[in-house]
C-alpha cells in the first residue's frame, strides 16, 4: 500500500472511513446482541404454558369482574 497516494480530503476516503465505522459499530452490536441472548430469554418452568395460564382472566369473567 502506498501511503503517499491516499488524499484524505477526498470523497472516497470519507465514504471509505463511513463503510468502515459503520460496519464496525453494526458488528460490535451484532456481537453484543449475540452474547447477550441469555439474558432475553424468558425463564419459564418446564410444563407451564402462559398463554394458558388463567383463561377466565383474559375473557372478563374471573375473579375480580364486574360481570355477574
């Protein structure tokens, strides 16, 4: 590489150093998001089903309703 042919006042290098930064960051992000994938995951207990979990409550008339 010759260093004397680089001109770092030019559009290039500017577009060249945004590539560069921004795919950088999008990695570093990636990563973090990778590493971090165990911390996101909601504990359930094994045999639990939340989404059936109190059924009267989501249609109105369990305890607590103003239903009669």
């Amino acid at each position: 590489m010759i260093v004397a042919s680089i001109d770092p006042t030019s559009q290039a290098f500017a577009v060249g150093e945004v590539i560069g930064v921004m795919s950088a960051a999008a990695t570093a992000i990636g990563a973090l998001w990778w590493l971090t994938r165990s911390w996101r995951t909601q504990a359930t207990p094994p045999g639990s089903d939340p989404s059936r979990a109190l059924p009267c409550a989501r249609r109105g008339n369990g305890p607590g309703s103003s239903r009669a």
